[in-house]
C-alpha cells in the first residue's frame, strides 16, 4: 500500500514536471517563431503620464523659490519605446523645466527593475517649460515649509512616473514605419542677444531699446518631425524638433506651454490616440521676444501663436514625409568630462551671502547678474566640487538613415547646427536637456562678450567645442558600427 502510494506521487510529480517542460517548450518555441516573423521590422510603444503639479509647486526658470497655482493645462511625462531584432530603446519627454543628474540616475534604476528595457538605452529629456515645476536643487534650497514639502514629494515621485511612462510603452508595441519631414519656421524665434552701442553684448536688452545695433548670432530656423504609423496606416507618435525656449507662458499658472499646443493640435488632425514628443533644439541663446515691437512678448496669447504655427509646419510636412528604412536600431551613450571653472574659498563665502540676501527679497538686494554669478560659483565649487563636469552625450540610431542626439544643459544654437552638419546622418534630431542639466553651455566666441548665458556656464571656455566634438564622435562610431553589419 505504501509502496503503490509512493510510486503514484513520484509518477505524478513527473507527469506534472513535464506538463511543466513542455509548456516551456511550446513558449520558448512561441517566442522564436515570433521573432523569427518579426526579425527586422520596427515596432514601437508609447504612454503618456500626467505629471501635472499640485498648487503651491514652485514655478520654474528663476533663481528664487515662485509657489504656482493651479494649472491650466496637464503636464505630462511622455515615453515611445522602440524595439528591433531584441534591441529596445526609449525616449523620454517630459514638461518640466529640466532634469539634473540624480533624477536620471534613480529612473534610469526603476526602469530596469521594472523590466523590457534596459535604463541605460533610454534618452530622458525635458521641454523646459518655465511654466512647469522647478527642478534645481540649489534654488528649491530656498523653499520652507508646506512649498518645501510639496517640492520634495514630487521630486520623491517624479522618477517612478517616468519609469511607468516607460513600462507602459514597452507593454503596448506595435509594427510601425518611420517618416521623416525638414521644414522651416523663421517668425516665432529670435537669438536673444544683442550688440550694443557701447560695444558690450547684452542678454535680453529690452524692447525697441535704441542702444541695439545688432544681433549677436543666428537662430536654427530648421524644425525637424517624425511620424509614426502601422504598416495600415494607423497614426502611433509624432516628435516635433525645434529651437526655441519655452519661456512664451507667462503667469504664475502651470502649463506646458506650445509643446502642449502643439501636442493637441496634432491630435486634431491625427486622432486622441496619437502621441506626440516635443524635444527642444539647441537654445540657450533662442527665445520668443522681438524687440524691434513693443507688442507684449509673452502670455497665454503668444504661446497660442507660437503653438499654432508650429503645429501647422508639421501638419505641412505630413503630406510629403519620406519613408526611412527598416535598418537596425542601435542606442550608445558617452560619458564626457568638460573642464571645471575655478574659485577660490572667499569667492564661494561671498557667493552664499549674495545668495541669501537675494532669498530675503526687498529693495536694494543683489543685482541679478551678481546673483546668477553666485548660483555659477556655489554649482562650480560644491555641485562639482572644483572637479571636471562628469556629464553624457546619448544617440539612438535607425539604421544608416536617421539620429536622435541628445545633449546635456541648454546649448547654444550654434553648436546645435554645428553637430547636426558635423553628424553622418542625413537626418539628424539634436535635444538639448537630455540626461542632465548644466545651466548654459555657450559657444567659445561668447565668453569674452559676457552677459547673462556665460555668467550661469559651470564650464570653463572651450567647452561647448568640446561637447559637440565628442558627440559627433558618438555619431561617427554608431554610423561605422551600421555600416560595418
């Protein structure tokens, strides 16, 4: 009796361990002959999270803590996952003023513990709106109180909201074509710095000021798009690619400004279901303000306008998009080190006293110069710690074909082009705010000139240069690496 009980569990344990390996079989099986019939073809996920912040979220783009109000319109965090041959990448949007290094380092963790794609593959970038909140360690060092809690909750949150943006597009992929339009827009940007009468280079010198005699530099008039659909022709994504701050808001009121317009302008034409990513070019010297008018130059009116007309350039270039080809899809990052500025312990003791006079607000308190050279002597010295600037550069790559490069900071626009010419790619997307934020980065020629974008650059002369050279290596090893395959 014993004997036959113990023979009928060993022969039903074995019969359960082979259901058990069969099963594993037949999904294993599965899995091969869905990549064998998949093998080559694009497929792509997407997801869109709100991020919308509560009331009294400091507002961000300043040097000092501004509590916002409601919103009037939803921010998201928006994420499209690719995925070829078993390589998957993800790129990330998301409308806030900027992301610093910490954040993406704890996103980049929860999106590998969260599975279907590695952290490291992913470019997270900002639209640096300066309607959305505010995400600088050293100016939120100001907040107290209820702003300082509600600040630190959602900064605690914000990197599981990307990690699920991401998890939710690798969920949800489709067989997808890619299409790429080049257009121009030359009426909603303005290179924000000017020469003036006394030979000096100023920032913003105000409207119809007759002290301009000239601009200082170009804007990158270039406004780059791609399109996703499925082979039948359903509407997946759409990234908009263009140079301009997103500074046309205005109020104390949360908004993602014209991305958002953009964004639901499409959604028009293309149905609710399409998502679109808005990643900002080069622009740290480009923003919304004429200054030969003295029409107001910001507000919900002109981000309308600015939204409107962007929308309509891509609306244009839908009609006659070119196919990219199915080619592999391949992600590198590079790890940059850009030379640190210098200053000594009395210069960082009088910037932290300028820094807490300018938090007592009133009149008579620092000039705003002095206070953004303070930001730039404390970030130096105590973020970095007087040591080079550890920083990245990403690609992701379709084939020999097309680019999406990602840089660090708000870049001028200069180096923008200059890595766009430079890239082997005949269809490069340049993002500045991809990966981390370092305040400004301006081209060699405007340190000598001064004004406001070189006082915040935490990198000494030269490096802007250097950026655009090692990311256009990056591109160049991608490119060889497809051409070698």
């Amino acid at each position: 009796m014993d004997n036959r009980r113990w023979r009928g569990a060993a022969l039903g344990s074995c019969r359960r361990r082979a259901r058990r390996y069969h099963r594993e079989v037949r999904l294993t099986l599965f899995a091969f002959i869905a990549a064998a019939l998949h093998a080559g073809e694009l497929r792509l996920g997407r997801a869109e999270v709100k991020i919308t912040p509560p009331e009294g979220m400091p507002m961000g783009g300043g040097f000092t803590v501004r509590p916002g109000k409601a919103a009037h319109d939803d921010l998201f965090c928006k994420a499209l996952v690719f995925e070829q041959d078993g390589t998957r990448a993800g790129l990330v949007s998301c409308d806030v003023e900027s992301f610093h290094r910490p954040w993406i380092v704890k996103a980049r963790r929860l999106i590998t513990d969260a599975g279907g794609v590695p952290g490291d593959n992913v470019m997270i970038t900002a639209t640096h709106s300066h309607s959305g909140p505010e995400m600088t360690p050293i100016v939120l060092a100001g907040a107290a109180g209820e702003t300082k809690r509600i600040a630190d909750a959602y900064h605690e949150a914000l990197p599981g909201r990307i990690a699920e943006a991401v998890r939710l597009a690798g969920q949800g992929m489709e067989p997808a074509r890619v299409w790429f339009g080049r257009g121009s827009e030359d009426s909603v940007s303005f290179n924000r710095r000017y020469v003036m009468k006394d030979g000096s280079v100023k920032t913003n010198p105000g409207q119809v000021n007759p002290d301009i005699v000239r601009v200082a530099g170009p804007i990158d008039p270039e406004l780059l798009a791609l399109y996703f659909d499925t082979p039948e022709g359903k509407p997946l994504a759409t990234i908009v690619n263009f140079a301009l701050h997103t500074t046309s808001w205005g109020g104390a009121d949360f908004s993602s400004d014209y991305p958002g317009i953009v964004a639901r302008r499409l959604a028009e034409v293309k149905g609710a279901d399409m998502t679109t990513l808005f990643l900002p070019g080069c622009s740290g010297n480009i923003n919304q303000v004429d200054v030969t008018t003295k029409e107001r130059q910001s507000g919900p009116a002109v981000s309308a306008r600015i939204g409107n007309i962007l929308a309509a350039d891509v609306m244009k270039l839908y009609r006659k998009m070119e196919p990219v080809p199915a080619a592999a899809l391949r992600i590198r990052s590079r790890a940059v080190e850009l030379a640190p500025l210098s200053f000594t312990g009395a210069e960082l003791a009088a910037a932290k006293r300028t820094i807490e006079a300018s938090r007592k607000g009133g009149a008579g308190g620092p000039k705003f110069l002095d206070i953004v050279h303070a930001f730039t002597v404390v970030n130096a010295t105590e973020t970095h710690g007087g040591k080079p600037v550890r920083t990245e550069t990403q690609a992701i790559a379709f084939g020999e074909e097309l680019a999406i490069a990602g840089l660090p900071a708000e870049v001028f626009t200069e180096l923008g082009m200059a890595l766009k010419r430079g890239s082997p790619y005949p269809r490069t997307l340049v993002s500045e705010l991809a990966n981390d934020m370092l305040d400004y980065i301006p081209n060699l020629r405007a340190f000598p000139e001064g004004s406001y974008e070189p006082t915040t650059a935490r990198c000494a002369p030269g490096c802007g240069e250097h950026l655009i050279q090692e990311a256009t290596s990056l591109l160049v090893e991608l490119f060889r690496e497809g051409m070698r395959k």
